[in-house]
C-alpha cells in the first residue's frame, strides 16, 4: 500500500455535468448550477494541485483541496438546486482517473450542512468534519470509490473502483438486493497510477437502480448521442445506444457496474423482497420509488431471465445482481 499512496491520486478532468430526466420528451436536461466546463472552453483540471495545475484565471474549479475538507471547515454549498426529480445522471469525463472517489449525497444533507447546534453561550458557529450524511441516515449513494486504504486492494493495482449504498442505509434513501461494497463484484477498473486512459464515467440514478458506466473517450459520442470527451450537449439521450460488453464487474472497454434500488413502498414488502435498510430505524417511504425508469439497457438483453424476490418480478435481470459475493460495510 504504501508506494501507491505515496504516488498518490490522479484526477484530471475535462469536464463535470449533472442532469435531470425529462419524461415529457425522454431526455437529460443539464443542470447549469452543478456543470463545469461542459463546452470544453478550458483545459483538463487536475483536482491534485492548486487550481488544477493552471494559472488561477483559468480555473473552472474552486481552489484545491476542496471537498470534505471545507466540509470540515463549515462549508457547504446550501440552496445549489439538485436532480433527481424524475432520475438523476452525472458525468464525468476524465484523461487521467485512479485512487479517487465519486459519490452523491442526498440534497438534503447540503442543505443541512455540518454545523453543529448553535451554543447559548458563543456567537459562533462551532462545526463538525462528521461525516453526518451517513449518520444523519440523509443518504450516500459511492458510485467509485477505490480501497486504497485496505492492505488488500492491490488486487488489480488498486484500479478496482466500488460502487455501494452501504452509507446510505438511512430512512428513505434505501438500498437495493446487491448492495456493492469492497468483496463484490460491483466494481470498475479505472486507468492505471502512471498510465493515464481517457475515460468518460456516466453514472445513472432512477426508480430501477444505479448504472455506473465506464465509456472509452474515443467512443463516447457514438455510445451516447451528447456526450463527447471535452464537451456535454445541454440535451442529451436517455440511454446509451447499445447494451454494455459486461457488468459486474466491468473490467474494459464499454462496460458497466449495477446496484439495484428498493422496490418496495413498506416496510413489509422492503423485508420481504431483501432490500438493504436499518430495520431498527424504521421506513419513511422510498425515495427511489418516486423516480422513474429510464428504461437503461438490460444485462446480458431484455429478453433475460427476471429476479424474483418473495414472487415479485423485480425490473432488472438475475445476472444484475446475482453474480456478487455477499457486500462489506464500509464507511
């Protein structure tokens, strides 16, 4: 472990670009509060260095580090507008991306932010670096995230990147019948520490799951009409274009990584069809069953054999969820 993590992460990024479904007229609609660089106007951002290893005005990012690290300072981006709405996608086009995570918290925790109560007795705010979306039970959904702290993932030379809902086990954001974590299949090779591998990560967020896709930069725009490497349309194609070479894992070229979402609206039905959830924290209805399906492509096709949990035909295909070992908690 230690001359990986000395050589430290790679995150160099072309651009970053949210969208929310529009069922009206079956497409992604950007949201322009939460996108960086998506007309490719400015050059690959390395979140490793100060404004991206560029001169400050040409930085389309916010100093670095930034992230947690302000969330441990106080700060929080509280009233940005979110997605997921209808269903939720977020890309991420990269020319160089190892040992680094990428996840999405629930609107709410933003919004919320790290403070602690107010004292009596000070003016000041006193803050907290918890990290309170997972024990605020608010939802965490890690769609990469590297084990780059376990003496065991260098299998692969830490390429391996894990997708879970296993922070998210809160009271509405539940998790699906294949939760993912480290010791399972649902994970994607990233490019290698020293070899960078232009890659655009789209991950897909919807009433039936959540799609990490991993896109070779130079196919990109024939797999998803409005996409490309330096440069994200404001409209783009619900789905990709042809069905993903494989799935859990996903290990080269065009490939994706599944975690399914609950499919219940109680508490019962939740038990009985296997979701992942606290029992002893109760069920505040299913966030994921207001969502709706995007119709992404099935895995191995649609015509494959449906799981079936307690009788009830869940929308996804056994070979989605059926393939991974039993998941690790993390946090």
């Amino acid at each position: 472990l230690v001359p990986y993590y000395d050589m430290g992460s790679r995150a160099e990024i072309n651009y970053w670009a949210a969208y929310e479904f529009d069922p009206s007229d079956n497409q992604w609609h950007i949201q322009q509060e939460s996108s960086f660089n998506t007309d490719g106007s400015r050059p690959t951002f390395d979140l490793t260095k100060p404004f991206g290893g560029l001169d400050p005005s040409e930085a389309w990012l916010g100093p670095q580090p930034g992230g947690s690290v302000f969330w441990g300072l106080g700060y929080y981006p509280a009233g940005v507008k979110g997605v997921g709405e209808n269903a939720a996608m977020f890309v991420l086009s990269t020319e160089h991306f190892f040992g680094s995570t990428w996840y999405m918290l629930n609107q709410l925790t933003l919004d919320r932010g790290p403070a602690t109560p107010y004292s009596s007795s000070t003016a000041t705010c006193p803050v907290s670096a918890n990290n309170c979306w997972s024990a605020g039970n608010a939802g965490e959904m890690d769609f990469l995230e590297s084990p780059w702290n376990r003496k065991d993932g260098d299998v692969d030379g830490y390429r391996r990147s894990f997708s879970s809902q296993n922070n998210q086990m809160g009271r509405q954001f539940n998790g699906g019948v294949n939760t993912g974590g480290f010791h399972t299949n649902n994970y994607l090779l990233t490019a290698e520490i020293n070899t960078p591998e232009p890659i655009v990560y789209v991950a897909v967020v919807d009433k039936i799951g959540n799609w990490v896709y991993r896109i070779p930069a130079g196919q990109v725009e024939s797999i998803w009409p409005g996409l490309a490497r330096t440069t994200a349309e404001a409209t783009v194609a619900a789905r990709p274009t042809q069905t993903p070479t494989s799935m859990n894992p996903c290990r080269d070229g065009f490939c994706a990584v599944f975690t399914s979402n609950c499919q219940a609206t109680t508490w019962e039905d939740a038990i009985a069809q296997n979701c992942g959830f606290n029992q002893n924290q109760g069920f505040c209805g299913n966030w994921f069953s207001r969502m709706v399906d995007t119709k992404q492509p099935l895995f191995p096709s649609e015509s494959c054999k449906r799981d079936v949990r307690n009788g009830v035909t869940m929308p996804w295909c056994t070979e989605m969820v059926n393939n991974t070992p039993s998941a690790e908690v993390f946090v």
